[in-house]
C-alpha cells in the first residue's frame, strides 16, 4: 500500500452501478502514481488530499483517503 497526496484529479464521467450513479476520476499522485477512481459524490477527492492507495497489476490504481478517517472508495 503506498501513501501520497494528490497532485491533480480530473473528472472523466458518470457510470450507473448496483448502488446507482458512479463518478469516474483520472487521478495523479505527487509519488507519480496514476490512475482511475470512482466515488458516489463529485467532490470526494481534491488536490493535495492525503491518501493510501493500492495497485493490483492489469487494474488501475484505487484509492481512498488516508489515516484518519480511513474510508472506502
């Protein structure tokens, strides 16, 4: 599991899930990790947020804030 701040967060559209509308973000950390996150609200990540993240080889990386509070995606 790595650690970062987020350096820049796009939004890139809207998808519906099992529990209904899902945003979709290209993410980019100060470490130089990257990646897709998705969230139930618009406004869940902003730039220099602290999160924990982890990557899972072939997937993108996924995110959720750090330390305290820890939450889910």
């Amino acid at each position: 599991m790595g650690q970062s701040k987020i350096k820049s967060i796009q939004p890139n559209g809207t998808w519906e899930g099992r529990n209904g509308l899902m945003y979709k973000f290209e993410i980019e950390l100060e470490d130089g990790a990257a990646g897709e996150v998705n969230s139930k609200t618009d406004n869940r990540w902003n730039v220099g947020d602290e999160v924990e993240y982890t990557v899972t080889p072939g997937k993108k990386t996924r995110k959720r804030r750090s330390a305290l509070p820890r939450l889910g995606q």
